[in-house]
C-alpha cells in the first residue's frame, strides 16, 4: 500500500511538471492584435498586445506576426527572431517619440549568440520629429547580430537615423524595398572590429540631410534606389577613409552633394545625376563610363577604371 501511494504521488508530480513545462513553453510563432493583452499566451486566438510582450513567449529563431493595424510598440531584440507587421489585414505600426529606438538589435542570449539572423519585415517606424537636427534617436539601431535584414519598412521623422549599424563585430546588413523619410541620416554603417557589410535594394531616400553615410570599415552595395533633395554636407552616399560604396543603376536628383568621397572609395555603374549642386565631390569615383550627368552646378570627376566584359 505504502509504495503503491508513493508511485501515484511520484506520477502527480510528474504530471505537474509536464504541466507546468507546457505552461512556460516558447511557442514558434506568436500573434499581437490591438485589441490584444500582454498578460495573454500570444496565441492566434489568445493574442498579445506588444511586440515587447511577446517576444519572451516567443522562442529563439521564432516569429511574432501582427493580426491587424496598431501601434504595437518598441522593442529590444536580444535573441534571433522575426518580426512581421503583415500585409493581409493591416500593419503594423511602432512610435518612438519620447527619446527612445524603434528597434535596437543585440543579440546577447541564446544558443545562436554569433550566427543569429534577426528579420524586421512590413513595419512602419515614425519619430515623430518633424525637423530632425541629429540629436535624436534612430528607428532600428543595430549593434550585436551576424543579420539584420529589413524588409518593405517605413522609416520616418527621426532626429538620428532610420538606420544606425554600430557594431562591435563584423555583422551583415540587408535593407530591401523601404522608404527613408524626414531622417537625419538614412543609413549609418560602421563598425570598431571586422567588418561591416551593407546591401541596399530598391529604397528611397528622401528629404533627408544626409543618405549612406559610412564611417569605418564599411563596404556597402547599392542598386535600384532613389536619392532626392538631401541637404546635408555628407551627401547622399559618402565613403569615408577604409570604407567602399559601389552604386549601381540609381538616381540621384537634386541633392546638396550626390557621391561624396571622404577618404574612402565609390564605384559607380549605370547612374543618373541630375540637377545636384555637386554630382561627385572629394575625389574620384571610379566609373564604368556608363553614368549620365546632367544640369549639374558641378559633375565632378570620374575614373574609368572599372573593366566592362
């Protein structure tokens, strides 16, 4: 009698175990909604109201997907994850007035501490700053994570960036189909170790002061994007001294400076510059001899030196 009450209450405590390990359990994918509750499992039917409040019911490598319009917050990213706003019957909205990052990206927990890929997909990110001076913040700050890629993202009204790449490490950047809007830089990239890979697709960069920006150990590729009326000193793209910039099939119009060669290198192929104050300044770029200046105050000085096969 004795061992057959010890082996049932042995069983209960199993049986409480399991429970309470399911109860804790990270789920793959987690779900907010703007009528959602934090205090919720993030399920499809049970949904969170903040992206900071699912990602810790979400698990490592897992993704948190937005049922319909809201404005669900900022978040810290410390493990491998993606973050989708949808495109089905909303999307999904983040402010960061008030002195704070959309996004900051640090990969510090997991067992994907050094290979980690971090998604930010379908997201509108606005500062709420309507003259940005540079002494604000950014809407995705990223620091610590082997990828980031952004993907169809509105970044607008910062007084930093959209994007600022300040990492520590090498780390590799990718920045598809998004609008940088009313920014003070659209996109920094630098790093203090390694290096600092940037690839850049169909994005506009408009009205800001300053567009690309690098700063040390950066090598960026830019193809099929927009720069228009950039005001700033540093220019729509600018290489600084150990960083590389290689633009292809783009448009720069009406900007202060379009490329500004800081010390470092700019590639040029198949470009249009029209109507800047100064296309090319600081040096000279290397050129494919396909670019088309046009209506320019300056063109600047090109290289040919890039083979053509």
């Amino acid at each position: 009698m004795k061992n057959s009450l010890i082996v049932k209450l042995a069983i209960a405590c199993g049986c409480l175990v399991a429970c309470a390990a399911t109860l804790n359990a990270q789920a793959t994918r987690t779900w907010v909604s703007g009528v959602g509750d934090d205090a919720n499992p993030c399920s499809r039917t049970a949904r969170c109201k903040t992206f900071a409040g699912a990602i810790s019911k979400t698990a490592e490598g897992g993704e948190i997907d937005a049922l319909d319009p809201g404005g669900y917050g900022t978040l810290t990213i410390t493990k491998a994850i993606t973050v989708d706003g949808g495109t089905g019957s909303g999307w999904a909205s983040v402010l960061n007035a008030g002195g704070v990052n959309g996004f900051i990206v640090n990969i510090t927990t997991g067992t994907h501490v050094n290979d980690a890929v971090v998604i930010l997909r379908n997201i509108s990110i606005n500062g709420a700053s309507q003259s940005p001076s540079g002494a604000g913040v950014s809407a995705i700050r990223y620091i610590k994570a082997a990828q980031l890629i952004v993907e169809n993202c509105v970044l607008e009204d910062q007084g930093t960036g959209g994007i600022t790449e300040a990492l520590a490490s090498s780390g590799v950047l990718s920045v598809d189909d998004c609008y940088f809007d009313n920014v003070n830089t659209g996109l920094l990239a630098t790093t203090s170790s390694g290096i600092a890979s940037v690839h850049v697709d169909h994005c506009r960069f408009n009205a800001l002061n300053n567009g690309i920006n690098t700063t040390t150990n950066a090598f960026i590729t830019v193809r099929d994007c927009n720069f228009a009326q950039t005001t700033g000193a540093n220019g729509a793209i600018r290489a600084n001294t150990s960083s590389q910039i290689n633009v292809v099939n783009s448009m720069f119009s009406r900007n202060n400076i379009g490329a500004n060669i800081a010390g470092g290198v700019i590639r040029l192929s198949n470009n249009d510059f029209y109507d800047n104050t100064a296309a090319i300044s600081g040096g000279t770029a290397e050129s494919a001899n396909n670019n088309r200046f046009r209506n320019n105050t300056a063109d600047g000085n090109t290289s040919n030196v890039i083979v053509v096969k």
